[in-house]
C-alpha cells in the first residue's frame, strides 16, 4: 500500500491511515520531525530537549537545573518538603483521616500472627540452634589440625581454638542445642561454643554476662566452664591450665 502523499509503500491499511494523518510529502512523519527538532529556551537561551512547558514556567535564566534551585514553601525541588510546617486545616484533615482506625485491632493481628510462626517453628526439629555467621561478632573460619574446618564466630573463640590446637586438647565447635527458660519465663534455646570430647567438658566464650546468660548456665545439665577475655589470656600465657584450674566459673554459679 502506498501513500498518496509520499510514495512510501507500508505493509498495512491501518499503518497506511495513521501514516497519511502526518505525511508532508517528504516520506518521514511530522510529528516525530517536530518533536526532534531543537528548542532555545527564550529566557536562558538553552537548547531544552523534553519538558519544554514546564522548564518555561520556572526558569531563571541559569539554563537546565531551574528545579534544583527553585526557592518556595516547599524548598529547593517539587516534591521535597523537609523543614516545613503544616497548616491548622491540613493537620485537621490528617488527624480526622486516622480517627476512625483501630490499631489495636492490628496489634492482635500481629500478636497472633507471629505467635502462630512461633508454634510452627517450635514443632519444627530443624528450626533455629546454630548457623554459621549468626553470631553478633565478626567471625572467621580456621583450619584446625584437630577439628578440621570450621567456623568460629568471634575473636575470642579464635583465640580459644589456636590455644587447644597448641595444646593438643582434642575439640570440636558445638552446634547441639539445650533448652531453658529465660529472666521472662520464656522457653528459649541454647547453644554453647565448644565440647572437648577428652575432658567432657563444654566451654562458652564471653566477653560479659547477663542475666539471660545466667539464667542458660543455670539450667545446663553438663559441665561446663565460662571464659572471659582475662581467662582466655591467661589461658594462652600459661598461667593456668583448663584441666586444672579451678578459678574459672562454671555453670550453674
């Protein structure tokens, strides 16, 4: 199909008719031709491609930009508005929007919502206990002549393993859970750092106590010995001996 005004040949009638609505003869269509054609801003004298209408409105003889630096109720820009005070009527009309809203109706919702992820994870032997990089601190992973791979969450933990990998202490980093209840009465578990098969002992690394962790020490069922960062350093200078020493906390103290 070829157009009447042009000659160009288009595969369709209706490509054929909304060609022809534009054509001015030269093969090309109008409106395209006028959209691409440059503009010069009449008050800075820029060459302003899109949005001609509203750089007008607002120019200030700069050029391009004349929204950044626009100076109003509002501030700098259209749509910011930091720093401004709302009307008596406008915070009337916000208030009366959120009058009719029951948020203690949501509160329920949200209580029962995650009460109701709690059951299920709670019923769910695979849910929670230890993940690697869970922890707060910075962890790290070590090759140990002992343990193998492994990945010990804070620098404390670090300096423990290098201490029982020096000392020949056979270990490994614990992942086994154990209940108790929390300073709340809440059912929680608890995971501590490390067991040492050869001393049956379990080891927890901290850097300070709360009274949540002594509600965990108070409720394990095993040995266990609690260090700090002034054991773990006597630890490494040989000052005291694990196996040894009975200065370190335990659990249950």
């Amino acid at each position: 199909m070829e157009c009447s005004k042009c000659k160009r040949e288009l595969k369709t009638k209706a490509g054929l008719v909304v060609h022809e609505k534009t054509c001015d003869g030269s093969g090309s269509n109008l409106d395209k031709r006028k959209k691409s054609a440059k503009w010069t801003c009449p008050k800075c004298n820029y060459y302003i491609h899109s949005k001609r209408e509203r750089h007008v409105e607002i120019c200030d003889g700069l050029g391009p930009g004349a929204h950044r630096r626009v100076k109003g109720p509002k501030g700098p820009g259209f749509g910011w508005a930091k720093g401004t005070k709302l009307s008596k009527e406008r915070r009337a009309k916000i208030s009366a929007g959120l009058a009719g809203i029951d948020y203690s109706l949501e509160n329920e919702k949200e209580k029962i919502r995650r009460k109701k992820i709690s059951d299920t994870m709670k019923k769910n032997p695979n849910a929670g206990g230890y993940r690697i990089g869970s922890g707060r601190c910075r962890g790290r992973w070590h090759e140990s002549p002992l343990a193998g791979k492994v990945y010990l969450d804070s620098s404390y933990e670090y300096r423990f393993a290098v201490y029982l990998d020096r000392e020949n202490i056979e270990w490994t980093k614990n992942t086994k859970k154990f209940s108790y209840i929390d300073e709340s009465g809440k059912n929680r578990n608890y995971t501590p750092d490390f067991y040492l098969p050869s001393l049956d002992l379990w080891i927890e690394t901290k850097g300070f106590e709360t009274e949540r962790d002594r509600c965990k020490w108070r409720a394990f069922p095993h040995k266990m010995k609690i260090l700090f960062g002034e054991d773990i350093e006597k630890l490494e200078m040989e000052a005291i001996r694990l196996d040894e020493d009975t200065d370190l906390k335990s659990a249950g103290e």
